[in-house]
C-alpha cells in the first residue's frame, strides 16, 4: 500500500493538480500587486514570467496525459 501511496504523490495527475494550484496562487498574488500601490514592475515581471512558465508545463503535460487516451 505504501508503494501506491508513493506512486500517486508522484503521478503526472497529481502533479498537474499541484501545478494548476501554484498557478492559481500565483495568479492570486499577480491581482493583488497590481492593485497595491507602488507597484514593483520588476517583481511584478518576474511573477507574470513564472505565471506564464507555469501554463506552459501544465498545457504540456495536458498533452501527455491525453496522449494515451486518444490512441
């Protein structure tokens, strides 16, 4: 049973919903520093860069995940 428990901590399922977990609080804290005054735009960069990065991996591994179901 421990050997399952593992296997599915590390499954492409569970680390898409880890994924899309980050990008929404990622996409939470990209709302909030807008709206706070002043703005850091270099700190504001570096969040929206990584947000972006982070849609990329979970449209990849989307992909993957549909890949075998299709076939």
């Amino acid at each position: 049973m421990i050997n399952t428990l593992n296997l599915n901590l590390h499954s492409p399922e569970r680390q898409l919903i880890e994924l899309k977990m980050e990008y929404a609080d990622l996409d939470a804290l990209v709302d909030l520093a807008v709206q706070t005054l002043p703005t850091n735009e270099v700190m504001l960069q570096r969040l929206k860069k990584r947000r972006l990065h982070l849609r990329d991996l979970i449209s990849i591994l989307e992909q993957s995940l549909q890949k075998p179901e299709q076939a």
